[in-house]
C-alpha cells in the first residue's frame, strides 16, 4: 500500500520507530510510516532519525508516538 518493503519495516522496528508487530498496524502506525517514508525522501537516515528522537526525549515527555504526532 506505501510501498515499503517487509525488510524495511523489520529495520525500522529493530531502532523502535514503528510497532513491531506487522501483522497489525494501527492508524498511528501507519501515520508513522508516512512520516518515515517522508523523512527517507528527503534523504535523512533511519539511524538520524532514530537520534533525533533520542536527543527529544526529555521534550517528548507524554508523547507517545512522535512520528504519528509529528
């Protein structure tokens, strides 16, 4: 449907940017692989993106999902 490859989905739930449990993805979850795709386009790495939301944390106290959110 968004043409993103099981191996990326793998890749993306091993750094913990989206749910891991593929066969159920929920519309935040599908929102987050719309950010992500978004993000790839703009040629910023899983691996940057994954720090970003690192180093945010503490400012994203509360938010539960930040690429659904963002």
């Amino acid at each position: 449907m968004l043409g993103v490859t099981e191996r990326q989905l793998r890749s993306w739930g091993r750094r913990g940017l989206i749910s891991t449990d593929a066969a159920s993805f929920s519309f935040h979850d599908l929102l987050a692989l719309k950010t992500l795709l978004k993000l790839r386009e703009q040629n910023i790495s899983p691996r940057i993106i994954s720090r970003a939301l690192d180093s945010l944390k503490s400012k994203l106290a509360g938010v539960e999902r930040p690429l659904s959110e963002l």
